[in-house]
C-alpha cells in the first residue's frame, strides 16, 4: 500500500475528530440522519438492536424472495423482519423493487413481449407495495440500471442505460413504469406521503455515471415521472475513496430535488490499487496501518454526511460487523477474507467506530 495514500487521509482527519466517550450510533447521529444496516438471519444481534434505526433486508424484499414464480408470493421471512423492526422502532427501507441481476429475478419474468413484461413489473409493484404499506418509509423502486462502462455520457444519450434483460424488451420504459406504478398503488392506499420513492445505484458519486444518473433523473422529471430520492450505495476500498467527489454528488443530485440516503455504505480492508494483496486471514493479521486507513475513510465520509444532513435522511451500512459480510470468500472480492465495517468478529469497536462515533465539529 502507498504511503501517500495513508499521509493524505491521516492528516487532515485526525483534525476533525474528538476523542471522548461513545454512545449508540442512532443516538449519536439522531440530530443528523437514520443510521440503517442491511441484515439476514445471522445478523439478528444486540449491536443490531442498539445501534440502528433503520434496516434494509439484503436479500429477503427482491423479486426472487418475494415471487419465486408467477403466481406464487412468500411473504413469511420478510414479514417477519418487518415485525422484528417495528418491535425495535425501527424503520424499513424497501428493497428493492425492480432489478435485472440473475439471481434477483425468475426468469419467466421476460416471456413474452414488451406489453406483457411490462404487465408482469407493474403487478409485482402492485402486490408488494400494498402488502406492506406504510411498513417500509421508501422503495428503492429501482436498481442499478445506468450504464456500468466509466464512458463520458454521450450527447444522444444512447449510453445512459446498461443493457439489461429489461432494457433490451422495454427500453427505458421499465424504469418509467415501475414507478408510476408504485406512485399510483400509495396514492390508492392513501399512504404517499409516508412512503417515498428511490433510484439506487453503485459508483454513482463519478462523473461519468453521476452525468448519466442525472441525465436519467432529468428525463423522468420531465416526464412527470414521480422520484423523490436517490441512493448512492458507497462501496469503498482503501485507495478508492474520493470525498471530493461525494461531496459534490450529494449536493448536485439535492439540487435535483432529491433527498438523499447513503444506502449501502462499507470500506474494504484492501486497497484495490496495489498488486499481489495479501489476503488477511483473521483480523489479527490486519496491519494497524490500515485499520487507521479505514478509519479516516469512514471519518471523513461522516464528516461530509454531517455537513450535509439538510440533503441527507439516512446513511446505512450494507451489514453490522465483520463476522458476516458479503465480501468474505466471495470470487468477486478474489476470495479475500474482508473486515469492511465498524464492528469487528466478536462484535466490539474497531478505530472506525471510534471515529465517526467520537467527533467534533469542524470549524
């Protein structure tokens, strides 16, 4: 890892934080935004209970779960982490709607033409949506559909969108649809004002994909197309985070008119950067150097969420502790054992924590 890289984060950081006693995440940031976590069954813990106000279900609100086949819907698991949220005074945010990944989505979704796709969308959203009402406070009604390429956005337009099952039988009118629909099923329950409506997408705060996001945001606002909000997910590694450029996402896509969640929020224990990374078999093999790295990342990522909570209603972290993440032994994260949150395996502070938990206010 470069040394530099450790320098330019570490010094400036270190300035905007405090240390002092901690106290629970929710109740620190209550004066600022939600604090949320995407959960499973194996993440049913006190740190869970005691920290966040707000739940995202990884994986138990897509289509897959919900509506494995045309006329079948399995509503147990989710409901059930809804009533373990509301036992918790918890809020829940909808995820997520409408997503193209194989294994989000039947495959007998895309039979038949553009007409009885777009029928197959619509009566989901209309199913789910009145199943749980004003038990979630917003949908990501849709996910990740802009183009993946990191191309400049071409004056036609015609990269905006990444070419999808979706987007290749209904084009753009899928994402147009999906939230009419949503929009028309809250206005019938007589509940949209309570539950808002969200675009959600990874690497969202770069140029290149912000100027296509925003190109998409446009047309549907042209459209009278109803979109209240969007959510930058934030995956981070050591050598990826750029604050300059979150910064100025949030504040460009607020001017939209959008609120703003900071919805899958983590920071790998690797910097992605450097070749021939060694992988971290248990967390006592993390150099201290980059726990510090994290550290800052995570502090000065707060430090812009604070500056900027009149655009931002929450900031949630795609899981709660390193005992269970996605990244571990996952091929797309080469296999790498990943320490990516606040709280370690056995569930206690990591220097993360400490510093987004134990701020001061910049002057």
């Amino acid at each position: 890892m470069k040394k530099s890289l450790y320098l330019s984060f570490l010094l400036p950081l270190c300035l905007s934080s405090c240390s002092g006693g901690s106290s629970l995440l929710k109740d620190i940031y209550k004066d600022y935004f939600t604090i949320g976590a995407a959960f499973n069954e194996n993440s049913l813990t006190s740190n869970l209970v005691d920290h966040f106000n707000s739940l995202t279900c990884e994986n138990e609100m897509k289509w897959i779960s919900l509506h494995p086949s045309k006329d079948t819907y399995t509503f147990e698991t989710a409901d059930k982490y809804v009533a373990f949220a509301k036992e918790h005074n918890m809020g829940i945010r909808g995820h997520t709607l409408v997503w193209h990944h194989i294994d989000s989505i039947p495959a007998d979704v895309f039979d038949g033409g553009k007409e009885k796709v777009l029928e197959n969308e619509k009566e989901h959203i209309e199913e789910v949506v009145k199943h749980f009402g004003d038990s979630v406070y917003c949908w990501d009604v849709v996910n990740e559909v802009i183009d993946t390429d990191d191309s400049p956005l071409k004056e036609d337009g015609s990269n905006i969108y990444y070419k999808s099952k979706w987007f290749e039988i209904c084009g753009e009118d899928f994402i147009k649809e999906a939230y009419l629909k949503a929009d028309e099923v809250l206005k019938e329950l007589g509940i949209r004002d309570k539950v808002q409506l969200f675009y959600n997408d990874f690497e969202n705060t770069k140029k290149n994909k912000k100027d296509k996001t925003i190109a998409m945001i446009k047309s549907l606002q042209a459209a009278n197309v109803p979109i209240d909000g969007i959510g930058l997910q934030c995956h981070y590694h050591l050598g990826s985070f750029d604050p300059v450029a979150l910064e100025q996402a949030i504040i460009d896509y607020h001017e939209l008119g959008l609120r703003v969640h900071i919805t899958e929020f983590d920071c790998e224990i690797y910097d992605r950067t450097q070749a021939g990374l060694v992988d971290y078999e248990t967390y006592s093999d993390v150099p201290q150097e980059a726990l510090d790295v994290q550290a800052t990342i995570y502090d000065r990522a707060f430090e812009i969420f604070r500056k900027h909570k009149d655009k931002i209603d929450n900031v949630t972290f795609w899981g709660i502790s390193d005992d269970n993440n996605y990244m571990n032994d996952n091929k797309d994260f080469g296999y790498l054992h990943n320490y990516p949150f606040v709280f370690d395996y056995a569930h206690e502070h990591k220097p993360a924590y400490d510093l987004i938990a134990n701020y001061k206010e910049a002057k």
